[in-house]
C-alpha cells in the first residue's frame, strides 16, 4: 500500500503546492503590491522552496538543438529510430547545407550511448550526448518508466534488457559502431557483446564502459553494501509494490521511483540540505544565476522513474548478490554469458577516484573478463578527483574524459 499512501499524500499537498506557487509570483512580480511589503523577497523565496520540494517533476525534455560541429552551429532533430514497451532508440541527427560538413559527418563514427536504467531518465546523460555530437553520429537508450507501460505488454527482466541492447545494435550495424554504457549498463552491455561474440555475430568496433560495476566485490560502496546485507526476499517484500489506478501501468509490480530517489538523498542529507539553503540564501539576495543552477540541476535529478520488478530483482541478484558474472556462472535465457569470446572489440574501462556508487576496481574488472582482447586494445582511465556524475557530466568530462574517448574511438573507427 506505500505507493498508494505515497499518491494520497501528493494529492492531498498538491493544492498547498500550488498555492506555494503562486505565492511566488504574487510577492515577486515587480507589478503586484504584495512585492512591496517588507520581506516579500524573504516569502517569495521561501515559498519557491517549499513549491520545489513537494511539486511533481516530469521527464526533463533533451533540449538538445544544436551543436557546434568544426566551428561552425549546426541544427540537432531528436528521431525515434525503434520503439518498444520498455525502450525507445533515439537518434540526434545533425544537419547542415555545407557540402564539406556532410561528407565529413558521414564519415564520423557512430556511437550507441547506453543509458542506465537505475531510477533517473536517460536526459541524466545530456551532458555526455551533446558533447559526442560535436564528432560522432550519436544514438541513445530512452528507458520508459514502468508506471507507464500497460500490464497487457508483460514482464521486463535483466534477460530482456540484454536482449534489447543485441537487437539495437543489429539494428544500427555493429560493423561500424562504437559503445558507451555509463554506470548499470556496463553489465548488460557486456553480457549483450559477449553472447553475440560467442554466436559468431559482427560485434562494436569498441566498448567504453563507465562507471559501472562489472565486479561489485572490488571497492564496496553504500550500495553494494545495502545489497548484500539483505536477503533477495527482503527487497521482493519491502521495495517492491504495485503502481496505482492513476497510471497506465497500474497493478504492474516495480520498484518505485520515489523510493529510489529517497535512497539517493538519504546518501548525502546534509549536502542536499545545505544546497536548497542555498537555494533560498540565494534567492533572497538575488543571485539569480545560482539559483538557476540549483534549479536545473534539480529538475534532473528529482525526476525520477518506477523500475520493473522483475528487472530490478534480476539485478539485485545477478550484478550485487551472486557476481554472476566475474565467476563465470552467469545464463541469459539459457545461454553461458563469456567475454573471453570478444575478439575483436576494443575496451576501455573509466572509473572516477571518488566515485561512491561504483567503487575503483569494479569497471576496470571487464579487462580481467575479456582475454580474448589483444592487450594493445585495452585501455583504462582513472578521472582523479571525479565522482561518479563527474566521469560522464560537467567540466571534467568535456575537458579530461573526452578527449580520451574521443580518440579512442577515432583510433578503431572504420
């Protein structure tokens, strides 16, 4: 019943949200008497708070419109490529008039940005998208939250998602494409590689893996922590409830994003705590700059999805339980998953210093796994003095990770 209880409760506050709401216009807009009273800026900013920590946040849009390709500003067109219940692939497809820019942008490599399925919407990897585009075709994984696919399209696990991921490459062509899975993904990207090496299928030029844990035994975070301390049938019976009549998907079991979403604020309380102090100090003052900062930063990671049980579940176990796949123990629907069967992609593996979600050592594992990769074809990158957000957005990804990866592509591109 919580996640009834949870939309009782947003109902109810809904009505004192939006009055919260107006309130801020009503005692900032330089045109009503309310923003003459003394303190008005102190109730205005209070009341945006207190709008921002109880309103409903949405899927974030891309925004991504255009990008700088050689100097020069080109148009971007977001496209759906494939659509199924669970997934869309997208593609960001550049265009421009210039005969020179055409010819060289076909010859760009494609990538296939893997997008976790891990609570937020893959709009998280904004960032990682927008900056690929200056030199690659870029195509992306767009999960769909599981409140909103109907319980007639059936259940979603791990499995599928490694079944997903093969077909999407298919799809673009593996013979030319280039992967980048950031953080869950690296396991079922791997697994996803692996068995289409094992079959004798075209598998990626190369494989960029971020932030991932490919062995969760090395450097425990919180997380893992979290996971191994509790039984399989702790999580079936505490985080797992059914998604309400309000939705799509009612009466379908998941793990609901707002608990996710809990989890991660309960990481680091006093942080999120002194950033919407902040917030408020700085909409007092009028530094308006920051608190537009905090809002768009907030307006990602507030927005979160409800995971598939199944695939939640499968997860818990396969990645954080068992280790299935470092000990060599791991079926996807019937089939031994081995990456030593990769011949012919090459890996990179990307860790931050200070991540605390995907401890140092759990990526770098997958060069461990792949003994069927030439030693010249195995790289690593340790990003110091990065978290885990840090190794795929903001300004060291654009100005130390890129580089690295963008070179390592160019130098397996066809």
């Amino acid at each position: 019943m919580l996640y009834q209880w949870h939309e009782l409760s947003r109902n109810l506050m809904a009505p004192w949200i939006h009055q919260a709401e107006a309130n801020v216009k009503l005692f900032s807009d330089p045109n009503s008497w309310l923003s003459t009273l003394p303190g008005a800026d102190r109730i205005a900013a209070g009341n945006e708070l207190v709008h921002r920590l109880g309103k409903d946040y949405e899927k974030p849009p891309w925004n991504i419109h255009q990008v700088e390709v050689n100097g020069a500003k080109v148009p971007v067109v977001e496209q759906e490529i494939i659509a199924t219940p669970f997934c869309r692939l997208l593609r960001f497809k550049r265009y421009t008039d210039e005969v020179k820019s055409i010819a060289a942008m076909k010859k760009e490599p494609a990538v296939l940005v893997v997008a976790p399925l891990s609570g937020h919407h893959a709009t998280l990897l904004r960032d990682t998208v927008r900056t690929l585009l200056q030199d690659h075709k870029v195509y992306v994984t767009e999960w769909i939250d599981a409140r909103l696919v109907p319980t007639e399209e059936g259940e979603f696990g791990l499995d599928d998602y490694v079944a997903t991921i093969e077909d999407f490459i298919r799809h673009i062509g593996a013979e030319n494409l280039h992967v980048i899975s950031v953080c869950q993904p690296t396991v079922p990207v791997l697994a996803a590689v692996s068995l289409m090496a094992a079959r004798g299928e075209a598998t990626p030029r190369s494989l960029v893996m971020m932030g991932g844990p490919i062995d969760a035994r090395h450097s425990p975070t919180q997380v893992n922590d979290l996971a191994t301390k509790n039984p399989l049938s702790w999580f079936r019976n505490n985080v797992i409830h059914t998604v309400p009549s309000a939705y799509p998907g009612h009466g379908r079991s998941v793990y609901p994003g707002f608990l996710q979403h809990a989890g991660f604020i309960a990481m680091n309380p006093s942080r999120h705590f002194m950033s919407h102090w902040d917030f408020y100090a700085d909409l007092v003052k009028g530094d308006l700059d920051d608190a537009d900062a905090h809002r768009k930063f907030y307006d990602e990671y507030n927005a979160v999805l409800d995971m598939p049980a199944e695939y939640y579940l499968d997860t818990i176990r396969t990645v954080f339980q068992e280790f299935l796949l470092p000990r060599g123990k791991w079926k996807v629907k019937g089939e031994l998953v081995n990456p030593a069967a990769i011949k012919k992609t090459a890996l990179m593996s990307i860790e931050g210093e200070l991540d605390d979600i995907s401890g140092l050592g759990q990526t770098a594992a997958a060069h461990d796994l792949c003994t069927g990769i030439p030693k010249a074809k195995h790289q690593h990158m340790t990003v110091k003095g990065a978290g885990h957000y840090g190794i795929f957005s903001g300004r060291r990804w654009r100005e130390v990770v890129y580089p690295d990866v963008r070179d390592f592509i160019a130098k397996y591109a066809a």
